[in-house]
C-alpha cells in the first residue's frame, strides 16, 4: 500500500488532528471519534442501522478541511 499523507488541520491542538492520507483505494480520515450514544442512535437511525460493525466507527472530520480531498481541489 503506498500511502500518501494529504494534509492535517493546522488549528488542532498539538497538531494531532485530523489528518487525511489516500492509500490508493481510499481515504484513511483522523478525526474525533463520535461517543455521545444520544448522537450515534440519531446518526445509527437516519442511516437504518442499529450498530456499528466491530470494525468501524464514526468520526467527526471538519467541513472546512474537505479542500484536501483532490477530487475536490486542484486535482492533485
């Protein structure tokens, strides 16, 4: 997998979050993990799921960071 680093948000404290990279197939988004069980029901029901599969788990990435994604900048 050749993993490129795209960017991380410069106003994150200790510059530790979020971050994107492109592995090639996909995003790989560092964010702040959804914990509010009130928010994750509301987000679970408008999507008709009842869990989260083992594997995954919802993150919160800023709308103000989406220029890092090519498809949605420059093409780069």
């Amino acid at each position: 997998m050749a993993l490129r680093f795209l960017g991380k948000d410069p106003d994150s404290p200790q510059g530790g979050s979020p971050s994107l990279w492109d592995d090639g197939d996909s995003y790989v988004i560092q964010g702040w993990r959804v914990t509010d069980t009130a928010i994750l029901s509301e987000l679970l029901g408008s999507a008709g799921q009842e869990q989260i599969p083992a594997n995954e788990t919802l993150i919160r990435f800023p709308k103000r960071l989406m220029h890092m994604f090519p498809e949605l900048s420059s093409g780069r």
